[in-house]
C-alpha cells in the first residue's frame, strides 16, 4: 500500500528545501510536488497532524457524542424503510 507525507518547509533555491521536521520514516525514492503555499490557506487536521494527534481529535470527537440516543431497528435501516416512497 502506498503512503503520503504531507512535508511543509520553506524553498531556498531551486535545489534546496528546508523541511519543518526531519522524514525518517521514507527510504528509496520519492516523488516530490513542489507548490506555494497562499496566506490563510486552512490544511485539513488530517494533512496537519500526526497520526497520534489525529487518533485523539477522532476520538475526543466520538467522545462528544450523546450516548443516550436510541440506535434505530435494523428493519428501520432497510433498502425498503430508506425507500418507501419510490415503491
């Protein structure tokens, strides 16, 4: 399976980029897609973080949830309840 790394840092010249933090965990050939980066441009929690970072957010996020809300019947979930009107 393939993998990507968002890796942010600044170009000094052409040849040159300075990363924000060291890559360890790549080895063997890359491929990289060099664009600027425009002022006040939000990233996405999953291009920003790490994964750890992200498992806690998803978590905390799953954790807000109220867990008192009744879970539907399965027969109320079915092709024919989601569609009843189209019969």
């Amino acid at each position: 399976m393939e993998r990507a790394f968002v890796v942010r840092g600044n170009l000094s010249d052409p040849s040159h980029i300075e990363l924000d933090e060291p890559m360890s965990d790549i080895r063997g050939p890359v491929e990289v897609t060099v664009r600027p980066v425009t002022k006040g441009a939000q990233t996405s929690l999953f291009e920003s973080s790490t994964q750890d970072e992200w498992e806690r957010e998803f978590h905390g996020w799953i954790q807000g949830h109220d867990r008192t809300t009744p879970i539907p019947a399965a027969k109320a979930l079915s092709r024919q309840a989601l569609y009843d009107d189209r019969q």
